[in-house]
C-alpha cells in the first residue's frame, strides 16, 4: 500500500480543437466522459457530458448558421478547490441567447440547462473578432 501524502495528485486539464461540424459533438461528450475518469471524477460524469454536449451543440450550431468556418475549441480544467470550469469558444458572431423555448421546439434548451446544473456560467465575447465562449463550472 502506498503511504498517503498532504496533497492530492493534480487533476488533468485538457482541450480539444475540432471542426464545426455535428458529428465532434459525440467526440466532445467521449472526451469529456475521458477527462473526467482520468480525473478520478465519476460523481460529475452526467452533468459534465450533458453540459459539455448542449454548449459544443450551440457553438457547432451556431457556426453552421453563419457560415463560420473557424475551429470550435473545448477546455477544462481542475480548480484548486476541485471544481470542473469548461469553456467552449466558436467564431461566430452574435451572443447566445438564453431563451424560453415552447413545448413544440426541439431546440433551444441549452442554455436552460447550463443555468440549471452549473455551479456558475455565463457568456463571454473577447478579443476584437467575432466569437464567444460559453462557460460553465461544476463544484467540486
């Protein structure tokens, strides 16, 4: 048996850069679920992937419907006090909306979501392009 130490072994951070095209989102989910047991972190595991999932969706979607051709990039990271932040950044103009779909509409949940399961989260447009990041933190 190993003797124990103070400190716990560092968390790995990871990001993944891909097309905008509706088949990463699966890879995105796969990396996530990945991360987070190389992490030792199984108890996030659903909210992670579900939340990864509908913020890479936005971002796949929203560069589609703009024409925008420019990479899609996934990162998380571990926190000093174990919280899970992820950031997924698109080119696409415009900000997302966090709206109240109806009954009938497939989409637009996203957002709802995040709000609902993270810790924290929000929107954020930087640098002087076009583009946004949605952001989310699970605690740990």
């Amino acid at each position: 048996m190993c003797p124990s130490t103070a400190t716990a072994e560092p968390r790995p951070d990871f990001s993944l850069v891909f097309p905008p095209r509706p088949g990463w989102v699966r890879t995105a989910r796969d990396a996530m679920r990945t991360a987070l047991a190389a992490a030792d972190r199984a108890d996030l595991a659903d909210v992670a992937v579900l939340l990864t999932s509908e913020a890479v969706t936005n971002a796949v979607n929203a560069s589609i419907g703009s024409g925008c051709s420019a990479p899609v990039t996934l990162y998380a990271e571990w926190d000093a006090k174990g919280a899970l932040r992820v950031l997924v950044h698109d080119g696409a103009p415009g900000l997302p909306e966090e709206g109240v779909p109806s009954d009938a509409q497939e989409n637009g949940r996203g957002l709802l979501l995040i709000g609902a399961c993270a810790s924290e989260w929000g929107v954020c447009a930087h640098g002087p392009g076009p583009g946004k990041a949605v952001w989310f933190q699970l605690a740990g």
